[in-house]
C-alpha cells in the first residue's frame, strides 16, 4: 500500500459498519487510510476485493503492522483492534474474565440483532424494488424491539459491560444513528426510548466518535445533494 499509516480500511463512503470501525480506530489514537468501496458498482464482488473478503462485503481491515493481517466482519474487526491494541483497556475488558464474555454477548447481539434487522429495515424502508408494508412494518417493529431490550437493560445500568463505556456500547451507535434518516422518517429517539437516546448520545459527544461522525455526515448530506 502507497501509505505509512498502520491500518488500511475498505469501507463503502458513509455506511455504518465502516464508521463503527473508525470509531474504534479514532478512539483509540490509530493511524489509517480509508480506500472507499463503491458498492453500487459492485466492487466489493470483484476479485481484487473478494481476495481479502470472500465475503464480498465492506468493512475490511489490513493491520501493516502485523505481516499485512487481514480481518473482515465489522466486530470481529473490533475486537481485534481492541484486544491487540487497547492494551489500556480503556474501551474494553481484559480477555479471559467474565466482563470480557459479557462484552462478547453484546457485540453478537449487536452483529446479530441489530444489525441486520435494522440493515433490511433499511432495504425495504428505500431501496426494494416493490414497496411492501408489511416488510417495512416487520422490519420498523423489530428496530423498536431491539432500542426496546436496550432501555430494559439501560434503566438499571449506565453502561453495557463493567459499568464503563466499552466497545460494546460504541459498536450500536452508528446505526441508531441513521434511524430517522432512513428506517423511520420522524422517528423521535428521546421520546419513545429516552434511556437508550441518553446513553447514545453520551457515546456520540465523545470527541473521537463527534469528529468522526460529523466527518460521516458531511459525506451522506454530499451525497443527498447530488441527488437533487
Ligand atoms: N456482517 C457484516 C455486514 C457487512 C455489510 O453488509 N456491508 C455492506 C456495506 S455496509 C456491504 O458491503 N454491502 C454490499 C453487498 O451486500 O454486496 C459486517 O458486520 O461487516
């Protein structure tokens, strides 16, 4: 790579799964170069990209530093950042101990049950083909069961693992963000799950994750600009 930074990032301009990585990167003070995936044009099949995924999907990550190691699947991508590098353990817990598992629990709920749900709550709200009400209800209902479990477990709890904030916490951001933009229109985070959107917005005002997702949004508002 044509670049001195430590990390190289395939990601696609503004979705999620590749801001939810720099936020970590950000976070933790390391150095990478983003090179954007345009996935409309579908580069994320062609083989220059499926030899590093054969996934054929963005967020990948080549760590430089570690003989070009090179890690796909956003949380796993996380994890990896933070267990080889937040040696600190400044936004994780220490391998091996039972916050650590419960940290785990979070990320797979996050890549499993927020993620996806939320991603087809995407699909069907503005890109399928059909417009299908009762696949965008489906889909709508299952992003408030989701914020719902978080308010459940965050009006006992500030945190989500070792009552800090941990990547766990970070990794929902991103996409609770970009409810309102593109799941819900006039969706009103404070008003149906004030907990949650105290707890969201706490992780957003961090300054690593501010700059970064101001960064994210000046690119998405570029982009709703040139389809006008
Ligand atoms: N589970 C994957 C999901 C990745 C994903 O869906 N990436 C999207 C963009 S954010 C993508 O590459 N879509 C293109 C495609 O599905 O072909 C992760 O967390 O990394």
């Amino acid at each position: 790579m044509s670049h001195n930074k430590q990390f190289t990032l395939f990601m696609q301009k503004t979705a999620v799964h590749g801001w939810k990585v720099i936020f970590i990167l950000e976070e933790l003070g390391l150095t990478y170069e983003k090179v954007i995936i345009d996935i409309w044009k579908n580069e994320q099949k062609a083989p220059e990209f499926t030899k590093y995924n054969p996934n054929g999907r963005t967020p990948v990550l080549i760590d430089h530093r570690n003989n070009d190691f090179v890690i796909w699947e956003s949380n796993a991508i996380l994890q990896y950042l933070v267990d080889k590098y937040d040696t600190g353990r400044r936004l994780s817990v220490a391998p091996g101990t039972d916050e650590y598992f419960t940290q785990l629990q979070w990320l797979y709920f996050q890549g499993t049950g927020q993620s996806p749900y939320y991603g087809q709550a995407i699909w069907f709200n503005l890109y399928h083909a059909e417009k299908i009400p009762s696949a965008i209800e489906r889909y709508r209902a299952e992003v408030r069961r989701v914020l719902g479990v978080l308010e459940g477990v965050l009006s006992n709890q500030e945190w989500l693992v070792d009552g800090r904030v941990t990547v766990a916490d970070v990794s929902f951001v991103s996409w609770n963000a970009v409810i309102g933009d593109t799941m819900i229109e006039n969706f009103d985070f404070e008003k149906e799950f004030p907990v949650a959107a105290k707890w969201h917005n706490r992780i957003l005002e961090r300054p690593a994750i501010k700059k970064a997702w101001e960064e994210r949004n000046r690119l998405w508002a570029e982009i709703q600009r040139s389809k006008d």
